[in-house]
C-alpha cells in the first residue's frame, strides 16, 4: 500500500514561489520515491528546474518517510539550511506536507498532488483500492473494494455498462464488480452477493461523500 501522486505543473509551482526567493527541498524516500514524484533524482530535477528560475535553493533532503514524526529530526539535521529559506518546497503526499508544517516556522508548499492509496500493478499504473470511508464491506465482497474500485462506488454491482470485464467509464480499468463475482465465485461463495446492501452511510467518512470519479 501506498499514497500515489503527481508531480503538480510547474508553472503552479512557480505561482506558489511568486514571492518567495530562497527555497529549501524535501523529498520522500518511500512512496513519493516510489512513484518517482519526490525521491532524489525528482528533487534534484526540481533544484535545477528553481535555479534556472533564478531561484536560490538553500538546501535539500530526502527524508526517509516523510509523513512520520521523525521528520522533526531530519529538519534540525540541517536546521541552518533550512532557516535560510524563505520557503519549504515538499516533494510528497498531502501528509507529508502538514507533518512538515508542524515543524518548521516557515511557509511550507506541496509540490505533489495526492491521488489515492493504493499498489501498482504494473510500472506507472496504480490501482486505488482503499478511500478510508470508515464504513468497511469487505466481508461481503471477497476483499475486493467496490467503492475505491468502482468509479460509480455501486455497492450491488455490476452496472449494465460493464463488457468483457472492463469498466464502462474508464476501459482501462478492470470492472471491480467483474473481479468480485470472480473471486466468490472460485470460492464458492458467490451467495455472498444476494443479500441486498443498503445505500452507504456516507456520514460516516471523514470526507461525507463519495470520492470523485476516475
């Protein structure tokens, strides 16, 4: 499991760093790095990118997890460095940029978007398979997420739209409901799917709504 994200465009960035000449880089040694967003190569990128610009980078690093409290020691490793710059750029998730935050006294920017929690299935693509919704139906579906994995979160799937096992609205991804009828069925255990669920309590998350579609 892991937070995938996307490197934002860098004229948002710049937009960011409008007033702000000195900057200071952190990376993230795992997911970020994983998805090639925020490990070192991607932050030294960013360092030559800010230059050009003619912006001064006071300092860098990659912090080995970037989201985890000891982030607050990797900061004072090199608290000079980093008290120089006007800014803190953050190459990771959203997590990482407000574990950041609650260190340093300085404006601190994410570079990153966070997109989902989620694997790779292969190099570069990224299955979402958990949207934190507070409200688990795993037990009836086989361990295979409907609402992470279906973009119309269909809880008493499949849609009609569904063909050859491939999702309606977005043909490169596998129909979720296609995989969970597989794998109760391989079980034996296909009865699972005929009780009828309910419409999910989203007041229950922590966002109060379903997530956005893929």
């Amino acid at each position: 499991m892991k937070t995938i994200t996307q490197q934002k465009p860098f004229e948002e960035i710049i937009q960011f760093l409008e007033r702000e000449q000195r900057v200071y880089l952190i990376g993230c040694g795992t997911c970020a790095t994983m998805c090639q967003t925020g490990g070192k190569p991607e932050v030294l990128e960013m360092k030559g990118k800010l230059e050009e610009i003619g912006k001064e980078v006071t300092g860098w690093m990659v912090i080995s997890t970037a989201c985890d409290s000891l982030t607050r020691e990797a900061l004072e490793e090199d608290i000079e460095a980093v008290q120089r710059a006007d800014a803190i750029l953050v190459m990771a998730c959203a997590f990482g940029v407000q574990t950041v935050a609650q260190y340093v006294e300085k404006l601190v920017y994410p570079a990153l978007n966070t997109l989902l929690l989620g694997h790779e299935d292969s190099p570069g693509h990224f299955s979402r398979i958990c949207i934190q919704c507070a409200d688990c139906v795993l037990a009836q579906t086989g361990g295979i997420c409907p609402i992470a994995r279906c973009p119309k979160n269909l809880l008493n799937g499949p849609c009609g739209g569904s063909e050859g096992g491939k999702c309606e609205i977005n043909p490169d991804l596998p129909c979720a409901w296609h995989l969970i009828i597989e794998r109760l069925t391989k079980l034996g255990k296909l009865d699972k799917l005929e009780a009828i669920v309910p419409p999910k309590d989203w007041s229950v998350s922590f966002t109060g709504s379903p997530p956005p579609p893929r």
